[in-house]
C-alpha cells in the first residue's frame, strides 16, 4: 500500500513539473543591448522590454519578397493575442535596410498592414554594419546588403523573447506559421 502511493506522489510529481516546464528545448541566446529609434521617431530599446515578452522578426520597407507576407503573418499574430485576451506582448520589427528606412518610410509602411503601434515598435536609428552584427549575435541569423543593390538578405523567423530579455524560440515567420504553437509558448512565458 506504500508502494503505491509512493508511486502515485511520484507520477502526480513528474506531471506537474512537466506542466510547468516552460518551453521546450529553448534557445536561451541573450538579446544583445539596444536603443534605437521607432517608427514615431522616438527612442526604444531592450530596457523598454524587460519584465514583457516579445516576438521580433527582420524586415525593410522595398523589399520585393519575403517582408510583405511576413508583417502579414505578424500583423495576424497580433490580432490573434488580441483574441486570446493577451495584452502584455509587445512586437518589435527591425529594419535591415536602416539608410532607407526612416521612421517616417516604418510608419507609412506599418500603416498598410494596420499595425497597432500600441505594442508594435518598428526599428531603425542604426548603420547597416550595426544590423548585421545585432542580428548575428542575438537572432543567430544572418543579414548582408550586397553593394549597389536595393534589396537585403536577411532571415525570416519569428523569434520568441521572454521578459529577461532572450530568445526562446524561432519559429518560420513566412509560411506554415505555426500560429497556436507561438501563443502556446507566449503563455508559458507569461
């Protein structure tokens, strides 16, 4: 008989601490330092994070491919925190394209997709070296303006920040996003 509830505490334990787990195998990479420059032209940055969860992702305002669909799919995940009653997560875009992309060309821009600047901050304010170093370092990802040409290679992820202030999760920000599985991980973190 003491076997067996011994064998039941144990179980019921295990369940539990499953439950409360957190994110599965997560990525832990700390967000490097940063203040810039948001699409009101106002000053943001990490600090303005701590304590919130955040989803980020790499876009410019001409780009011909990828970045339209994917500030789509973030405007959608937004719409869909909305939906679930979810009001401390905050959306940060940062510009790989910063000489084109000033706050002024970010606000147009968020505009065309009805991005709620309440919790949605599009960022420039940076040089282009500076981008491709922030990105590589806290995202793993890399970005390159190829010389004389318009258009910017960059990765297209969505990245999970919790409010410490490092990436949990990456998840495709482009197609086949997986929507309840990112709201999943947002309340795990929250």
């Amino acid at each position: 008989m003491k076997f067996r509830i011994l064998l039941l505490v144990l179980v019921s334990a295990v369940v539990l601490l499953s439950a409360c787990g957190g994110i599965k195998n997560p990525n832990n990479w700390p967000v490097s330092d940063f203040t810039y420059t948001d699409q009101n032209g106002e000053s943001f940055g990490l600090k303005d994070l701590k304590g919130k969860v955040w989803v980020a992702n790499l876009v410019f305002t001409n780009c011909e491919d990828v970045c339209l669909p994917m500030t789509a799919n973030m405007k959608k995940l937004q719409d869909e925190m909305k939906k679930e009653g979810i009001e401390n997560i905050q959306f940060v875009s940062f510009s790989v394209d910063p000489e084109v992309d000033t706050p002024q060309v970010l606000h147009e821009f968020g505009k065309k997709f009805s991005a709620d600047y309440s919790n949605w901050h599009f960022l420039t304010g940076y040089t282009q070296a500076d981008i491709e170093k922030f990105t590589l370092d806290t995202f793993k990802t890399l970005v390159k303006k190829p010389e004389a040409e318009d258009q910017v290679i960059h990765g297209t992820s969505f990245y999970l920040v919790d409010g410490e202030g490092k990436v949990m999760k990456d998840y495709s920000g482009l197609a086949d996003i997986p929507m309840e599985q990112i709201i999943k991980d947002i309340k795990t973190l929250q």
